[in-house]
C-alpha cells in the first residue's frame, strides 16, 4: 500500500504552550524546544520531542476551551504507560495535572494544566 505522508507531530492547542510543553517534559520526559528545521519556536509555538521519537507540539489558541471529559466531543487523548500507578499519579498532581478520575485498577485520567485529558496506564 502506497504511504501518503509521515507523522511529523502531535500538536495541542492551549493557552501557554512554554507551559505544556514543561508539564509534559516531566511527565514523558524528552527536550522541549529542540532545534528542528520543520518549524521554530516563540511564544505561540513549543515543542517536546520525547525519548521515544514522538514529538509533541503546543500551539497557542487565544480562546482555548478544553474538552469537558467525559462529555462527548473529546477527540483523542494520550495514554502514559507507567509501573506505579500511584507513584506517577503523584508526580503528575505535583507537575500541575489534576485527577479527573481515579476509580478504575488499571488506568488513571488525569487533565494536564490546559485542560487536556490524558490517561496513566499500568504496564
């Protein structure tokens, strides 16, 4: 089958994109604001590119509004493989996250600073 195109990023609109991309950097560690010659850096525009070769892009959008989880209209979110759910769970509330929802064994939803819903997912 013929590939029309490669992935270059994820990109999350938000209202601080310097921000997310820290609080992300934390979370998936990586380097925020690589140089790379797709695309430059400012105010409106960082980077994260992570360890494991995904690079994850924030974009800001002046009237952000984040997804309402569990509410319809999320459109996709990441999932954080992790060993100790609550090890991990207490560095993301530390790094500026906050529980969305803790009532399952194996997985846990968590919103990052702009909203954004993520999930840690025991390994």
């Amino acid at each position: 089958m013929r590939v029309i195109g490669v992935l270059q990023c994820v990109v999350l609109d938000c209202p601080e994109p310097g921000v997310l991309a820290e609080f992300y950097r934390r979370v998936l560690g990586g380097e925020v604001d690589r140089p790379d010659r797709r695309w430059s850096v400012d105010d409106d525009w960082s980077t994260l590119h992570t360890g494991g070769g995904v690079v994850l892009c924030f974009q800001r959008v002046g009237d952000h509004s984040p997804p309402d989880w569990p509410e319809p209209g999320q459109q996709f979110h990441l999932d954080v493989g992790v060993e100790d759910l609550d090890a991990a769970g207490a560095e993301v509330l530390d790094a500026g996250g906050r529980l969305l929802d803790g009532s399952n064994e194996r997985w846990r939803v968590f919103a990052d600073p702009a909203g954004h819903p993520f999930c840690l997912v025991r390994e």
